[in-house]
C-alpha cells in the first residue's frame, strides 16, 4: 500500500512524499490516520534534526515520519494482536513509551509510524508498551488532543509537596492550594486552565498571567471566572505586562503566602525567575515549557530552597494512565480540548506550518491527513468564504459555536475537503 507522508531527512529538510509501505508482518498493525495536531516538539526536531534525542542519526538517508499527537482507524491487524485489537476500531497513541527503556517515540523515530501520515504501519513495540489506545469517541480530533492533554495530566500528578517535619512526598497539586499558570493563554495553557478546574483534586485559587490582552480575554471568555466559582475556584486572570511589580501583585492575591504550585508554560528566564519568587512554602515550580536552547537556564533561589523547602519539577510528556484520564474526562463531557485549536489544515499544510510554527500566531493548528487544504485560522473561514463555498459552509458550523472546534465541523471538512 502507498502513503503520503511528511518524512524529516535533516535539520530543516521536511518532505511530502509518496512510498510504498512494506507487508504488515504479524507483529504489526495497518492503519489509517485521520486528524494530527502539530506540536512545538514536532518543530524542535525539525530545527535539531539527527542532533534531537529521539531522532535517529541515519534520517539522512532512512527518513522518519513526523507528528505524534494523531488518532486514526485501524484497518488490518497481524496475528499477534488479533485478541486485542481489530479492523475498524478508532484509536489513539501514547508517543511516550519510557517505561520500554526507550526514547524511541511514533513521530521522531520510526520509518513507518507517525502522525503526519495517510496510512502508516504500527510496530510491535507500540502495544508491547500499552501504548495503542482504543478511542471510542465519535470525532477524531479529540483523541488527537488527548496526547497534549496527558501531558498537562502528567505534569500536574507529576507535582509534589511534603509535609513539615517529614520526608513523605506527596504527588500532585496542593488540594484547596494557591495555583499560578504563568504565560497560561496558549494552548496547552488554555489544556491546564480547563483541567485544574474540572479534574477532581482542585486548587482553591487559580492565576492565570500573560502579557497578552487579546489572548488573555479570550481565556476568560473560554473559562469565565464565574463557571470556576461554581467548581469552589477563585479564578484570576493578570496581565503582568501592565502591572510595575508583577511578583509582589501576584503574591498579594494570596494576601502574601505565595502559591503551592506554579507552572511556567513558556521557556523565558524571566518568567521562570518570577515562578520561583512567588512561591510559598513547600511551593512547587513546574518547568512545563521545553526550550529549544540546550543551554536554557535562569536564577533560582537557594535561600528559599533551604528555608521554605521550594523545589522544582519538568515534565515532558505524559504515560498512558495519563492519556487514559484525559480520554475518560472527555467522553464525560468535563474538559473540552477543542478549545486549544485555532487552526485547521491538510496534509499538505504540515511542511510550512511545522517549520514556522512559533511564528503563526494562535493555538493548536489541526491537520486532516488525508485532504489537501492550506493551513487557515478558524477566524478567517468567513473571509475565505466569500470566494469559496467550501469555507463559507465550514464558517457557517464554526462561527455558530463560537468558533470552537467541533465535531460537526470535523464531519463537514472530512465529507466536503479536496482529498490529497
């Protein structure tokens, strides 16, 4: 069977490509892929090429095939994994398979397997590692954003405090704590906003900082301080850009005690220095955002270290239970993660987009893998309507859910979209 896929041969060297994938051997499984969401780790290895830690030194000349937040529909499955899994199931996958001692991942290191792909061979390893997940939704986009959302999981289980006088670490947030989410109004802090106030173990406040008006408006529109309040949340959202002393602003907010848990989703010293000032005793900094610098660092504060027992995590990634809790909280209806996607786009969108990521302005940027179609933000559908009845349908659907994602739009654009 041929695919098209887009294949990574060096830095900066992305290819759409037509190739014939090998036999299905009985270890392995055939499938198609429906929907991918590009992520910033997607652009880093295209930047690092054979320098990135999960990509192999040989793209050069056994290229591999990018992205790894995708869900699809299995279409044959070899014998080994006949009791377990079958054609015509939905699925979704774990990219991180850690506990195979491995930094192998679907989307950086594999000839076969990834997300931007029409059709693709998953490897044995991948189920040995618990790692294919059956998906049960109706649209795919869901289980496309369930790897970024187990990554916000990850992070949040990944947090810890320890009581006085013990050396008892107890994992996760602070429940009833002091939470901040500082630059929190991208993407995958829009993910961590919609979590902290639907997952069960719940902040009492939670800060929300950029330095974004527009963004940081759009935020509350998506989670109105009003609906936190019926969750038993005090939810605050601060342009640190327009206050003089943003630390001492923010401290103020919790009358002075500082925040349990802080979590810095975006790699700029200032805002990891300004995480570690605002932390409270026993606080917990969450260094979510990955730099693209190796050599990335800022100040920490070591008095307090000693004296407050402050300390700090990273997270990259999140494991399977992690992408299993994101799926459960989405078919319950608690979080919805099509809040994160701004964009939309084809097969043929992956190239540009992945390239240039940091500089589209905007959230999630949706691929469709096998139509053909210009990555467009879901604000300009109207615009592109006025020339083209395929958007002016698709604006129709959009615009009427408040510009959200959603699965009557997913089925609009898979039934009406040029194929590629």
């Amino acid at each position: 069977m041929k695919t098209k896929a887009v294949r990574i041969y060096g830095k900066k060297d992305l290819r759409l490509e037509e190739f014939e994938l090998p036999g299905v051997k009985d270890d392995e499984i055939l499938a198609r892929v429906v929907s991918d969401s590009i992520c910033m780790s997607s652009h880093k290895a295209a930047l690092q090429g054979a320098e990135h830690k999960r990509v192999p030194d040989d793209i050069h000349v056994n290229p591999t095939i990018i992205g790894h937040e995708f869900a699809g529909v299995i279409l044959e499955v070899g014998k080994k994994w006949q009791h377990k899994f079958s054609a015509g199931q939905k699925f979704s996958i774990q990219p991180a398979m850690n506990q195979m001692g491995t930094l192998e991942a679907p989307g950086y290191s594999f000839r076969y397997i990834g997300g931007d792909a029409t059709h693709i061979i998953i490897p044995d390893i991948i189920m040995e590692a618990d790692s294919l997940l059956p998906y049960e939704g109706e649209a795919f986009y869901p289980a496309s954003l369930s790897e970024p959302m187990s990554c916000i999981v990850g992070a949040f289980h990944a947090s810890y405090h320890v009581p006085p006088g013990t050396y008892n670490h107890i994992m996760g947030i602070k429940e009833g704590g002091n939470m901040a989410i500082l630059a929190g109004v991208g993407p995958m802090g829009l993910g961590a906003i919609d979590y902290a106030i639907h997952q069960p173990r719940k902040p009492g406040l939670i800060v929300v900082t950029d330095i974004d008006n527009n963004r940081l408006a759009r935020a509350a529109c998506l989670f109105p301080p009003e609906t936190a309040l019926k969750e038993g949340i005090r939810l605050v959202y601060v342009n640190t850009g327009k206050t003089d002393n943003p630390v001492e602003h923010l401290r103020n907010i919790t009358c002075g005690s500082g925040f349990d848990d802080v979590f810095v989703f975006a790699p700029v010293k200032q805002v990891v220095e300004q995480g570690d000032a605002i932390l409270g005793f026993d606080g917990c900094l969450n260094f979510f955002a990955g730099p693209t610098n190796p050599q990335f660092g800022a100040e920490f504060n070591f008095y307090n270290v000693h004296y407050a027992f402050t300390h700090i995590v990273g997270t990259s990634g999140g494991n399977t239970d992690d992408m299993r809790e994101s799926l459960k909280l989405m078919s319950e209806g608690k979080i919805n993660p099509a809040v994160m996607i701004t964009h939309v786009g084809g097969l043929d969108a992956v190239v540009e987009t992945t390239l240039n990521l940091p500089q589209i302005p905007g959230g999630k940027k949706l691929i469709y893998t096998n139509i053909s179609m210009p990555l467009i933000s879901l604000y300009k559908l109207g615009d592109a309507g006025k020339t083209d009845p395929f958007y002016s349908g698709l604006h129709e659907i959009v615009s009427g859910n408040d510009y959200i994602w959603n699965l009557e739009a997913e089925k609009y654009l898979l039934a009406n979209a040029r194929p590629i």
